[in-house]
C-alpha cells in the first residue's frame, strides 16, 4: 500500500471550538466578537494557509464574513474524517443549518463561527437597512452546507463537469456570499467569482489526494482502549470519465500511487480544466477593467441568486471587491507547483512565495 506523507495543506485535526458565554438571547457583546474573530483566525490560520494570507487584503467591512465563511468550510471538510458514522455527520450538518438560521434571525448559539458571523451581519444591517443583502448571503451559506452535506461520502465525480459544479457550490457560493456580504449585486463580479471559484474547487481536489487516497486510521481514545469509528477507507475522487480515458484504476494509485498507470495523465487533464478557468478569469478582468465586454456569457445568469436589476459600475465593483478575487492566485500557485513536478499531486510542497505572490497580485490589481 503506498503510503504518502501528509502534505501541509491537506486535512488536519482542528481544535475544539470554545464555548462562549452569551449572556442574553441576541447580545453579543464586542469581547464575545472578539473571542470569536480570535478562534477563527486561529482555526483558518492552522487549517487554509491561503485563506489566511488572503484575509489580510479582503475590505475591512467583510473580513469577518470571510473569517467566518472560511471557518464554516473548514468545519464542514472535516466532518467525514472525525465522526463515527454518516448518520451523526448529516446530524452535524442539521446542527449548522439550523445555528445559521439562528444566527440570522438574531440569536447565534455559542459557536465562534455564529457570533463572528452574527457581528458582521450587524454591520451588514446598518449599511444595507432594507435586509434584502443578508437574506442573499443567508441563501448562498445555506446552498455551501446542502453541497457540503451531499458530498460527505467522498462519492467519486461522474464527470469533469460534476466537478466543475462542486467548484461552483462551494467556493465559488462562498465568494458570493462575501461580496453579498459588501454589498455588491455585479453579474461581472459574479462571472468572476464563478470561474475563480471553479479552479479553487478543483484544485481542493487535487490537493486532497496525496491525503484521501491513503487510508486512515480509526481514532482511539488517549489510553488505546477504545476504539471511534473504523476509520477511512482510501478514496480517489478524479472524475470517473477523467479516469476511464486514460486507464486509471483506483486499486493501482492506492498499491503504487503515483506510478499507477495513466494517473499523472488524467491528473493533467484535471488541473488544465482548473487552468483554463483562471486564464478565462485573467482575459474577462483585463477587458473589463479596458471598459469592454466580458467576451462570453455568464452560464449562471438569471438563476437563483444571480437576479440583476440594473447595471452597476463594473470599475468600482472591481476595485472594492478585488480582494477576493485573490482567491485566484493560490490555486494558480499549486498548479505552477503541480507543472513542475510532472503532474504528480504526491510530491507537491508549498512554497516560500506566495504571500509575494498574493501581494503583487493587489499592487497590480491582476490575477
């Protein structure tokens, strides 16, 4: 059984989310908020590096929904990894629709993750009275946790567009969410997010395959007595077309990793689809930012969510909300990384220059 190391930005075990005291039903008080804010940039610093790096240069006024939302997914990832059986996970994922519904109606449980978002709802509130941009980021959250919860098994994608698609209801919905969150209402800023979030997504996979496609063990209790769980069998979540096409067999990448047959090909074909969005991204950003058109249509437009009522100034909306098409420059960075080792997600390691990277990107307002 071939047996990779962990890399550093697969899954890891996170700590336990502190239980904050909240001392009447709705009050949130601004050392609640803090607590809160310091436990999700604790959380999102050891579990997503990139989100971390990026936070720093998303607009003040949402770097609280981006700490939040961040903090949401890492939650979410992990959850087939620490529970004992499907049927306390979709429990778990009950647990988070309803805190959100909660925290949304004015009274967040005590999660780190509901209070900070309660704090930037607040904020949301006093810029946008009539309520319309919370409930779009209320729909946007509540669309990421029924696409969590659809994919706790780690099913493998039928196809390439399957998984085009979870880019598109996870990262791609967490961006909308966040400029919901601004607010912006921009089908161009959408467009973008769309393909940005897209690559991210495929990208999640490819990174998670050095850590999924080696089993894990059953966690045990600190004296070794007791077992939780059976642990995870290894699972290889390429798209089922990708890996027909070029011969790939799950049993052969589990025994030999990277030297399955056919493997690195149908890696390739996998990260150039990933590619193709991020260029598409880079042209629709420089010929809008040139006063031009987008240079294709937006596949989303006019479905729920993505309701435009007028037009709005495409250069303002990118200037404010540039900050989160950042998101573009990790995923772009593990590609370049993925190139250099020949299509072989096994022996990627970070590297030392993306917060330069990232920081270039702002100074230059490029992706």
């Amino acid at each position: 059984m071939y047996r990779p190391r962990l890399v550093s930005h697969g899954l890891r075990r996170l700590p336990q989310a502190p239980r904050l005291g909240i001392r009447a039903r709705g009050i949130v008080t601004d050392a609640d908020a803090d607590k809160a804010r310091n436990y999700c940039l604790s959380h999102v610093k050891q579990g997503d590096y990139d989100g971390y790096l990026i936070q720093r240069f998303v607009p003040s006024r949402v770097r609280d929904t981006y700490l939040a939302l961040r903090a949401l997914n890492l939650e979410l990832v992990r959850l087939p990894d620490i529970v004992s059986n499907p049927t306390i996970g979709h429990m778990r994922m009950q647990f988070w629709r309803e805190s959100i519904d909660k925290t949304f109606a004015g009274a967040p449980p005590s999660e780190p993750i509901c209070i900070l978002l309660h704090q930037a709802l607040e904020g949301l509130r006093a810029r946008s009275p009539s309520g319309a941009t919370a409930s779009s980021v209320k729909f946007w959250i509540q669309r990421f946790i029924k696409t969590r919860q659809r994919h706790m098994d780690n099913r493998p994608f039928a196809s390439l567009a399957s998984l085009e698609d979870y880019g598109e209801q996870t990262y791609a919905t967490l961006m909308y969410a966040t400029l919901a969150a601004l607010p912006i209402n921009s089908m161009h800023m959408d467009h973008l997010a769309s393909h940005v979030g897209k690559a991210h997504g495929i990208v999640a996979v490819l990174r998670g395959i050095p850590v999924l496609a080696a089993p894990q063990q059953a966690v045990r209790s600190p004296d070794g007595a007791t077992q939780v769980g059976r642990g995870r069998d290894p699972v290889l979540l390429l798209p089922l077309d990708v890996m027909a096409d070029a011969n790939v067999r799950e049993e052969d990448v589990f025994r030999q990793g990277p030297g399955a047959e056919g493997f690195q090909d149908a890696v390739f074909t996998v990260a150039t689809r990933a590619n193709d969005h991020l260029i598409t991204a880079r042209d629709m950003l420089k010929k809008l930012k040139a006063g031009e058109g987008p240079g294709h249509d937006f596949e989303h437009q006019a479905e729920a969510g993505h309701v435009y009522d007028h037009e709005t100034d495409v250069a303002r909306d990118i200037r404010r909300g540039f900050g989160l098409l950042l998101e573009a420059v990790p995923a772009q960075e593990y590609l370049a990384n993925l190139e250099g080792c020949n299509f072989n997600p096994f022996a990627v390691r970070p590297g030392w220059k993306l917060p330069w990277r990232i920081w270039q990107a702002l100074r230059k307002e490029q992706i």
